[in-house]
C-alpha cells in the first residue's frame, strides 16, 4: 500500500501546466524549516491547522470540547470513521488527515479523475515527504502513470539509493532536485543527515542521460540556506559539473508554522522566520548568475 498525507489539485508550482501534487509519507531528513512535517513520520494522526481555522465549533462540540486543539487530541483514540466525521464537518477543512493508505491502482483511478486538467504539458508530480522513500512502490506507480499518458515529475531530497534515483530519472518527465546546504557539518546541523548521499546521486544526474529533465532547488531559509557562501558553493558544485542545469531558488514560506505545535515537529523554534524581500531575492539570484548558471523564476 502507498502511503500518503494528502493530493492536491490545480496546482501550478509543482512543474508545467496545472497539476495534481500527491505528497508521499516519510522522510529520511528532518529539516529545521520543514514545510510539511505531517509527512514525516508513519502513523496516523489529525493534524489541526491553527492558520485556517473558523473557529465554528463543529469539530469539538460532538466531544464536549473546549476548542479545537481539545478536540483533535481526542481523535488520537477513537476509531477511524469518527476522524472522518469530524474532518467532514469542518468547512473550514483545519483539521487534516497525515495518513491515507491505497494501493497504486487505487491511486491512479483517483489520479485519471483530472485527466481533463492535465493538457499543456500538466500531470502529475510526487513530492512529500519523500517520494523514494517508499521504494519500489513509488516506482511502481511511475510506470503506470507513464502507461496511463500521464506527465510525471517528482520533487525529491535526493537522499535515496542511486538504484531508486536512476530508476524515478527513467519514467519521470520533470526532476526537481533540492540542494539544501554545501558544507557537510551545517547539512547534519539543520537536516540531521549528511549530505554525501545528495551530492552523489546529484553530480551523477547532472553527468547523466537525463540532465535535461533536472531543476536543481535551492530552499532559501534565513540562518540556515540563505546567504551568499551557500549559495555560491552550491552553484560551483553545478557550473563544474552541467553550467545548463537550471536553478530555481525558492523563498522561505512561514504557512507551515501552524502545523508546528502539535507534534514534536523540527521547525518548532524557527517558525517566527519571515521570508525575504523581493530585492533579496533578486541579489540570490544575481549570485547564482554570477556562478555561470541559469536561475529560472518559479515554475
């Protein structure tokens, strides 16, 4: 069964055309700014969005509750179908379920249902989590996704077995690649892995017969990505190896933050960041330039 926290349409930042986003369970990292930390671990557990909701009541009146943290704590232990009451009744849809379980043929039906969406070069992308995390599952359902004539990218970490790499390079259309920090010490630091594994699987894509699918991703996050020796360090590391790789920076995104107090998430003590000025941006961009790669806007 694959295992995934949540599918989401009519995105259009997830690769080119519209497209449906399926956000796979686990990761290997665990990533001081994580923007999805519902995707970390594997177990099921309602997550209450703090940002999003209305405060109408509907999920913790049924509960006697108090409010909604309350009632979200109860839902831990009671059985499925009352979670998906509760999450139905919200219109506000604040509380979220970090599980769904459905085998790749189950998903690809749900996936066609946008079929009608995808002209113009949209599909569907894998992201997560991490994708390949789940192995040969994720595999698997590249194929049939490919057998199905439906454009595939996936947004992947990179820290995964070359084997699973070489093979989601294969079937994808699009790879996105994130490129977090250069210096091994900081990479432990801010992610708790070193970055061995990433280079390695990075410099091969970019040597290999399918460069051309790959934008590398730099996630700018204050204190930890952002700043001049990171980024110049990460676009040498491209220069020398494809100078026609493009680059993408993509700017801290604080939304995350309302995930954060219910669960031992890793941005807990970063989720007061603010992201960066349109004029910062540009001199992040300007410093890639100047490292003889191309730096594309969001995609």
């Amino acid at each position: 069964m694959i295992k995934i926290f949540d599918i989401r349409r009519f995105s259009v930042h997830d690769g080119k055309g519209i497209r449906t986003t399926v956000f796979f369970k686990g990761c290997p990292l665990r990533c001081r700014w994580c923007q999805n930390p519902e995707g970390l671990e594997d177990f099921f557990k309602p997550v209450w969005l703090s940002g999003a909701c209305i405060n109408c009541g509907k999920c913790y009146k049924p509960f006697a509750a108090s409010n909604p943290e309350k009632a979200v704590q109860m839902l831990q232990n009671i059985p499925q179908e009352r979670v998906n009451e509760v999450m139905d009744n919200c219109p506000a849809k604040a509380i979220i379920r970090n599980r769904v379980e459905l085998t790749g043929d189950e998903l690809i039906e749900e996936l066609k249902k946008d079929s009608v969406f995808f002209a113009y070069n949209g599909g569907c992308t894998l992201s997560g989590g991490e994708p390949l995390a789940q192995g040969e599952l994720t595999i698997g359902l590249l194929e049939k996704l490919r057998q199905a004539g439906i454009n595939t990218a996936i947004e992947t970490s990179l820290h995964a077995p070359a084997m699973l790499v070489d093979a989601a390079a294969a079937l994808c259309d699009q790879i996105f690649a994130d490129c977090k920090i250069m210096d091994k010490k900081k990479h432990i630091e801010a992610t708790g892995m070193g970055n061995e594994i990433i280079l390695d699987n990075l410099d091969r894509l970019l040597l290999g017969k399918y460069a051309e699918k790959v934008i590398v991703r730099i996630p700018l996050v204050p204190g930890f990505t952002g700043g001049r020796e990171n980024i110049t360090a990460i676009a040498d590391f491209i220069f020398r190896r494809n100078p026609n790789i493009p680059v993408e920076l993509l700017n801290y995104n604080p939304l995350a933050a309302s995930k954060y107090p219910y669960g031992d998430f890793p941005g807990k003590d970063i989720s007061d960041c603010m992201p960066y000025s349109a004029e910062q941006m540009e001199k992040f961009r300007t410093i890639v330039r100047e490292g003889g790669v191309k730096c594309i806007e969001s995609v």
